[in-house]
C-alpha cells in the first residue's frame, strides 16, 4: 500500500470480512520502507468502488425515519450530516432549509453529492474527511444526522459519539438511525459485524447524558437503491442535548 505521502507500507492480511454493505480488512503492518521499494496493490477506499458508476448505491431520496423527523427541522438551523455519502439526506436537510455540512471520507461519493445538490438548486458545504481525524467543534450544531454510519468498531463509534454529543449545542438534537444485531438474519444492508450493529441499551447507556426523545427498534422494509434494500431490522433514536 503507498500511502498520501508516497511512503510504502506492507501489510500482512490476517482475515477478510465481507458483508452485503462492508469489506473489512484485518491486517497487521509488516514494514515502512523506503519509497519506490514496495511494489504492491494500492488499497482503494472500498466506499469509492462502492459509489463508482452512474446510479447512486443509496439512491436519491432521503432516508425513511429522517423524513418521520421532518417536524423537528426547522429554516436555518446548523447541522451537521455524519458520514453523508453520496448526499441524499444533506441535500433533502439543505431543502428544508438548514444550513448543512456534509462529511464523508469518499471522493466518488462527494462527487456525487456535489452533482445531486447543484441538480436540486440547494447549497451544501460539503467537506471530504476522515471523520475520526477532523474538527468537529464544540456546541456547533443545532441537529446532528448520523443515518448508517455503523464503519466504526466500538471503540471508535465511542469517540466518535462523544465528538457528536460535544458538537451539538445545547437543546440540538441528535437523529441517528442504524441496524440491530438481528439485521444479520436479514443481510439485506449493513455491516457484517455483530460489534458494529446498535441495541436499544447501548444507545441507552451512549446518551444516557441526553434526553431520549425516541428509541425504538422495528423491522421495517426499506428501498434504499442496490445498497440497502428489503426487509430490514432497524433502530432510531431521537435525543436531545440538555
Ligand atoms: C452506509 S454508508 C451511509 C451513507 C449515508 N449516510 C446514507 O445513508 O446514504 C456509510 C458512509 O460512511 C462513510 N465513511 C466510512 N468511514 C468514514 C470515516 N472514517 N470518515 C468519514 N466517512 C466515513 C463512507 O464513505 C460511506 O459513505
């Protein structure tokens, strides 16, 4: 692998996991060497190949439960939309009327994102980042979107949910909507990893800071393109900071 900088790295792969919506990779890092030593398979991001062609992998429209939230968004509020992707629920925030952020760590995605949001006449500010080494500021925003943003192993998603609840402002809320352990009867999207997926009491004891407005786990069919599509066990939580 070379990495931004041009250096090599050799990687030891220990176990590949597939699931219909994730790749993982477990590896262990062999050497660092000198450039132009290595000559090895540069590693793409898999949501790059993922995104890659014309259709969008999540389609266009906004996520299901985020549109059941329609009520609690109001013209001009700051928010932030976690892990957007190819931008169909930053671009349906921006034509509600927030002032929206988008982040996402694919370039193929932000592309895409760009191109759905000047086709719906509505300005993003979209931003290409890895999520875990970005500034998400503190008391930023008014709403914090987070819809499938189960890549993150449990360690990471504790950071990574400490840095939502300390973005948000005080009163902001938080509408977060992923996948129960149960989603892996189904494979019908989502991560294969049982560690990834959320549970009633993990979001519980996550935000037990926050108020919980709503939390529920359901079955539920959802058509979201070739990506996530069919029956389909899901969780959503409405919280909002005190
Ligand atoms: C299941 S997709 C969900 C996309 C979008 N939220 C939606 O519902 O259409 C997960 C997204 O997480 C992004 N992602 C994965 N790791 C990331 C990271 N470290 N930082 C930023 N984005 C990341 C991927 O690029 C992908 O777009």
């Amino acid at each position: 692998m070379v990495d931004e900088y041009g250096m090599n790295f050799q990687f030891s792969v220990r176990r590949i996991f597939t699931g219909s919506d994730e790749v993982w990779v477990e590896a262990e890092l062999l050497l660092h060497c000198r450039p132009g030593v290595l000559k090895g398979a540069v590693i793409m991001n898999v949501w790059d190949e993922r995104y890659a062609g014309e259709a969008y992998h999540f389609g266009t429209e906004p996520n299901a439960f985020l549109r059941t939230q329609e009520r609690l968004l109001k013209p001009g509020m700051n928010c932030l939309a976690v892990a957007d992707g190819e931008g169909r629920n930053g671009v349906w925030l921006a034509e509600q009327g927030l002032t929206v952020r988008s982040v996402d760590s694919s370039t193929v995605a932000l592309k895409k994102a760009q191109a759905l949001a000047r086709q719906r006449g509505v300005a993003v500010a979209f931003e290409l980042a890895d999520l875990m080494h970005w500034d998400w500021g503190v008391a930023r925003y008014d709403v914090v979107v987070g819809i499938f943003i189960q890549f993150a192993a449990p360690a990471v998603r504790e950071q990574m949910f400490t840095r939502i609840r300390r973005s948000l402002k005080p009163g902001g809320l938080l509408l977060l909507q992923g996948y129960t352990p149960r989603q892996l009867e189904f494979k019908t999207g989502g991560p294969a990893l049982v560690e990834n997926l959320y549970t009633e009491a993990m979001l519980r004891a996550a935000f037990a800071d926050m108020d919980i407005l709503h939390l529920r786990e359901h079955d539920d069919r959802i058509e979201e393109g070739a990506g996530h599509s069919g029956m389909s066990a899901l969780i959503d939580l409405v919280a909002r900071k005190p």
